[in-house]
C-alpha cells in the first residue's frame, strides 16, 4: 500500500473502530486465559510459544496477504528493530512475569495506563504540547495507580507490587512501541512489519526463555491448558498484534486511548465467571481515577499525538 495513502488523515471507520473493539476484547481476555494457561507452566514458557508460533503464523501470512513493497531500506530495519525490542521482547516478558504475580483484574486495569505512558512520552518528545487539562489528567491517573499498587502495604486485593510494577513496566514499554510504530506503519503495511517485529523479537525471547523451555513436558499439560495456549497464540498475540497495528494507522491515537477502556470490562466480567477474582471497593476507586485522567487528555485531543511520519 502506498505511503501516501496512509498518510492522509481521514474518519475512522467502521472496520478500523470494528478491529478496536476486538483488540481489547482479546487483550481483555489474554489476562484471564493466560492466568489458567500460567497454572501449568512458567512465565518465560508461554512467552516463548508466543513468540515461536506468532513469527510463524505472522510470516505466513505476511507472505501470502501483504501487499507488494520495495525491499526495507537499513532505516526500515532499524526501526523494525527497535519495535521488537519494546513491543515484542520487553513487553511480552515484562507482561507475563507480571500476570504470574498479580489478578487478572490488576494486570488488565494496569494496562489501560498505556495511554498515560504514551501521553507522557509524546510530551516528553515534544510531538504535543502541555496544557493543563493533560497534567490534570495525569495527576488523576497516577493517584489511581498508586492507590492501586497500595505501595505501603505491598500487597492489595490479592495483587503484589512487584507483579503490578511488572505490568507497569510492560506498558511503558508498548507505550514505546506505539510511539515509534505510526512512523514505520506510514511506509509499510501493517503486516509485513509485525511480522518482521516479531521475527526479530523471537530470538532473544526464547534465549530468555531456553532454561524454562528444557524442563518443560507438553504431555503433561491439560486440555485447559492447550485450549488457553491456542487461544493466546491466535487471538491476544496473531489477532490483537495485526488489528492494532492495521487500526494503528488508521486512527488517531485519542481514539485508540478510549477504545482501551474496554479492557478492564471484558478482564472483570471473565475474571469473575472463570477464576473466581472478587473486585474490591478500593479497586473500584482507583479505577475511577485512572479513566478520569486518562478520559481528560484523550477528550480534548483533536489531533493524532503522534506524527505519522
């Protein structure tokens, strides 16, 4: 596809707004089925299926679906690399230690600060100005995290605060990827570059993970645990990775932030039903924060935060 046509600013529609809603029920849902996936094997286990199975997947499809291009040019490549490293490696290690440590609920309310984290960058790189509706917000929103991670106590609601720091690291780092991905997804499609990130990033995840890997059994895993395996691989690594990035192009970054409120819907309804997690009063307040600052910034924004390059 050419750069140009993705270049040019237009409203969302249906189809891009369709593949949002759909990147957070998956990602909603990837809390709770990797929790049941996690009771049979380690963190770095499932992060390196994911890693194995979504080059695999992505690649083929990447060869049969994506639409022809020039050969990528070193700066593609560099650029390629450095979404690897922040939205395939740190976040995927980053996210599934956390998730072993914590709730679903806390992992998935956690990871609706993305915005914040890409707010804060965007700012910090001066692709948007300051104004004070912004520093409200993100005063709101790290109350709530903070009242979240109950720092004094170090343990909540059954989370842990290294768990839940875990995540947060996690969302820095996509917030990162997102931030770097609007630049390259203007010169190629959305395809071919997650899936040369996730070609890059399988390496290193599984140099992380080849310890865990050498004492894993797959016979002894249950049916539960393939059935969540297989739903991780499809649907919150191949599924999720390509709509967001094809939406990624299409829409503004305001957009993409409100769409994000689902997550913790989706976490708590599945969360409730599937693994019995209870949600606290405490929590319900600091969710309460979290949206207010991040509903301030993303309301006001008229204009896409990132440039498209």
């Amino acid at each position: 596809m050419p750069a140009e046509r993705r270049a040019l600013p237009g409203k969302d529609d249906l189809r891009a707004i369709t593949a949002l809603v759909l990147v957070q029920v998956f990602f909603g849902a990837f809390s709770v089925v990797g929790k049941i996936a996690l009771r049979e094997m380690t963190p770095f286990v499932l992060a390196s299926f994911r890693a194995i199975f979504g080059a695999l997947l992505l690649g083929l499809l990447a060869r049969a679906l994506a639409p022809p291009e020039p050969p990528p040019t070193w700066r593609d490549r560099r650029d390629i690399a450095l979404l690897a490293l922040f939205g395939i490696v740190g976040n995927q290690l980053l996210f599934m230690s956390g998730l072993a440590r914590t709730t679903a609920v806390h992992a998935t309310l956690l990871g609706v600060t993305i915005p914040l984290f890409t707010l804060g960058l965007s700012l910090g790189l001066r692709r948007e100005r300051a104004d004070i509706r912004k520093a409200l917000g993100l005063a709101l929103a790290l109350a709530g995290v903070l009242l979240l991670l109950d720092v004094r106590g170090g343990r909540m609601a059954g989370g842990s605060l290294a768990g839940d720091l875990l995540v947060l690291l996690n969302c820095a780092s996509y917030s990162v990827f997102l931030v770097l991905a609007r630049d390259v997804l203007a010169r190629r499609s959305a395809l071919s570059v997650i899936a040369s990130a996730f070609r890059y990033g399988a390496v290193p995840i599984l140099l992380v993970g080849a310890s865990d890997l050498a004492s894993f059994r797959p016979a002894g895993l249950s049916r539960s645990a393939w059935v969540a395996l297989a739903f991780i691989v499809v649907f919150a690594t191949v599924g999720s990775y390509l709509l967001n990035a094809w939406a990624l192009s299409r829409t503004s970054p305001s957009t993409t932030a409100l769409f994000i409120y689902l997550q913790p819907l989706v976490a708590a309804l599945l969360a409730h039903a599937f693994l019995g997690e209870r949600i606290s009063s405490v929590t319900l307040v600091a969710a309460g924060l979290i949206f207010a600052g991040l509903a301030l910034p993303a309301l006001s924004a008229r204009r896409p935060a990132v440039n498209r390059g």
